[in-house]
C-alpha cells in the first residue's frame, strides 16, 4: 500500500520513468500527488491577501501508474524495535 512521504516511480504518461515522493493521497479516488511530477499551470486571480498570475503546482495522478520504488520507515515501530532491545 502506498503511503504518503513512500517514494515513486511513474509508469505512465507525460512523467515516464521519473521518480518522486507522495505528498497528498485521495484514496476515494484513488489519486496520489507526487513531488515535480505532472506540473500544471494555473491561473490565479488578485486578492486582497495573495497575488495573482500564473503559478505552476503539482496534479493528481492516478495510484495504477504508480509503482512503490522506495518505502518510508515508520517511527512508530522503529522505537518498539528499540524498546525491546
């Protein structure tokens, strides 16, 4: 299962053969954001509080075109191994 912060490999699409770590998973659609991959541009309107023009930020890709390259460690266990020790 992939988590967030597990590193990635695309093996679809424009991304193909590149590799980055989850930020944000939406499991209900089964979509996963990954760090420098599938950039888009948006466009953004003026506010009071942020400025406008065109920023690029990262898009969902979906969890099939995604193959597990790299697993994060979990704290968690790690300090129960260490506890037993």
């Amino acid at each position: 299962m992939i988590k967030k912060g597990d590193k990635v490999k695309v093996l679809t699409g424009k991304d193909k053969k590149k590799d980055g770590e989850i930020i944000e998973i939406d499991r209900r659609n089964n979509r996963a954001k990954v760090k420098g991959i599938n950039i888009v541009k948006k466009h953004v309107k003026t506010t009071k509080e942020k400025k406008g023009g065109i920023i690029s930020k990262e898009n969902f890709i979906n969890i099939s075109n995604l193959s597990l390259f790299e697993k994060t460690k979990n704290k968690k266990s790690e300090n129960k191994k260490e506890a037993k020790k």
